[in-house]
C-alpha cells in the first residue's frame, strides 16, 4: 500500500480564539494554496499554540484529502489514470515539493548531480552511446575527455548537463523557440543541422513516415497549442501523448529521442512533478509502446510514462522523504 506523507510544518499555520456559547476555544489554521492557485484553509481546535506532530500530521492528511478531491473534479479518470494511480502521483507530488524546500542547497546538489548522471548515461544508452555511467559522471562533473571514444558520445553527454541544469531551474518553457534552443544546446559540436529539418528522416524499423519537413512547423505549432490548451487530462496522460506524437513528427534531422525525452522532464519540471528516467533496461518495452501509440493504441505509452515517473520518484526521491521532519 502506498503511504501518503506530507509534512506541512514549513507551511503557513496561525491561531485565532473563537467564543461559542460564551466560551473561548483556540483554533490553529493551516492555508495553501491549491493546484489551480485557489486558497484553501484546515482549521484545528486545539489547546496551544505548538505545531505538535499530531497537529501537523492531521494537517497533513487533510491537505492530501483536499489536493485529491481537486484532482478527481479537474481531470478524467480512465483504465490507467485511475483515482488510485491519481492519488499516489499526487502524494508524490507533495513529497517532491518537501524536498526541494528541506533539503539544504548542498544537499540538493548532490541529489540532482546524481539523477542527471543518470538521465543522461540512460537516455544516451537509449540511443545506443556506449559510455558506462562512470564515464558520463567524468565527463559531467570533471570535464574530461574519454580516450578511446567517439567524440560525438562524448559531446552527447557534455551537451546534456547545460540543458538538464536550464530544465531544473525552470528556465524552459514549452514554446517552439525554447524546444529549438534545447536541440542546438544537444547538438552542438556535432555537426548537426540545427532548427527544423529542411530533408526527410526516417526511423530504422518503424513503418510510420515522420512528418515531412513543409509541415513540421505547422504539426509543432498545433502540438503545443493542444498541450497548453488541454485542461481536462491530467499532466503525465500530456506528457505521455506529447512524447508519443514529438516522435511522429521526428521535427529535426537528428537528435529526435533525445530532445522527446528531455521535453517529458521539462514538462514534468514546470508541472512542479519530479523529473523520470527512461532506462537502457525498458528499451523494447520503451520502442513497442511508440510503435503501439503510432498504431492508435495510446496506453502502453502512458503506463510507461505512469511507471517510469513513480520508479524515478521511488529510487532517487522517496528516500528522503523518511529524514524530513
């Protein structure tokens, strides 16, 4: 069973005396706001002005209780966005947020130097880069050149720490402008070409055709008016349609996967979720449901995206969560 615990003791908490009957009572009140900016208030008799544990984890509860009832009247449930699987996202949700605010600036350095070595060795291996984890933190973290290896692996993984460091400081948003910037900063030193393809492309293996390159910008404009038009579909069910119709597309010559994957973690970013790895290890499981979402078949791409977003959350975040009181 998955344990929700949020702790809201950095939250706005005050007191107030309210006279029933003649009498006095005190009360401790816990404000937030709400997914959609909309304030809300717990209110809790109490017989002191101290944030007990037990005063702040009924806040807590109560909090999740609310966040869940918004979730549930703002999006659709279906066969895999269930208001169970709503619930565990948001909780994970709430214990990110506590990271973020608990852990000290070192602390959280560290946390997100570790998931980008990962992301990057992950998402690269994808694509085939044969660089070992260790390299890609020697390259990351210490700038050094690994001998015997094709430079273009080595440019691949150098290039991801600038773009990584703009997605986690929220410095990209989901606009043509910012997706092309994230592709030049991917490739450069690569000798590729930059902006939308100008010559056809083609997937080794798939039979679907991209799109050709007289329409990308028309297909890209229409994909992110859809993304930041749609309100009734929750965020990751987006970034998992998202993703699946990005690689339709294929919108530049090369570097297509890559950019896809880091546009799920600047989505998720900006959504205030916690980032997700793809790994080298789902890789058929990863290519079978593009090939399904091509086929008009749309869930396995979105259990993927589901299960990768709470394995992430569970293998770099979760721990943490036990050591913030």
């Amino acid at each position: 069973m998955f344990i929700y615990s949020v702790v809201v003791n950095y939250c706005m908490v005050y007191y107030f005396i309210k006279k029933i009957s003649g009498k006095k009572y005190l009360y401790a009140v816990y404000s937030f706001r709400l997914a959609k900016g909309k304030a809300a208030k717990i209110f809790k008799r109490v017989n002191s002005k101290r944030k007990t544990p037990e005063l702040l984890e009924y806040f807590s509860k109560k909090e999740i209780e609310l966040r869940n009832k918004e979730i549930l009247s703002t999006y659709k449930t279906d066969s895999v966005f269930t208001k169970e699987q709503f619930e565990k996202v948001e909780a994970t949700r709430q214990n990110y947020k506590k990271i973020l605010k608990k852990l000290t600036n070192s602390q959280l350095k560290d946390l997100f130097d570790r998931f980008t070595a990962n992301f990057t060795y992950e998402s690269n291996a994808l694509e085939g880069n044969s660089l070992t984890l260790k390299d890609v933190a020697l390259i990351l973290f210490e700038n050094k050149i690994i001998k015997g290896k094709d430079l273009r692996e080595v440019y691949e993984t150098r290039n991801s720490r600038n773009v990584v460091d703009l997605i986690l400081k929220n410095k990209f948003k989901l606009i043509e402008k910012d997706i092309i910037k994230m592709h030049k900063m991917l490739v450069k030193d690569m000798e590729i070409q930059t902006g939308y393809k100008k010559i056809p492309n083609y997937i080794v293996g798939k039979k679907l055709e991209t799109v050709p390159p007289e329409n990308v910008e028309k297909e890209m404009k229409s994909l992110i008016e859809w993304f930041n038009n749609e309100k009734e579909m929750h965020p990751l069910k987006k970034v998992a349609l998202f993703h699946g119709k990005f690689e339709q597309i294929h919108p530049f010559d090369d570097g297509n996967g890559r950019v896809g994957r880091f546009l799920i973690n600047l989505i998720l970013i900006n959504e205030g979720y916690a980032p997700l790895i793809i790994r080298k290890t789902q890789r058929i499981a990863y290519l079978k449901s593009l090939e399904d979402f091509d086929n008009n078949y749309t869930k396995n791409l979105e259990r993927l995206i589901l299960e990768k977003y709470k394995n992430t959350f569970k293998n770099f975040f979760q721990v943490y969560t036990t050591y913030l009181h």
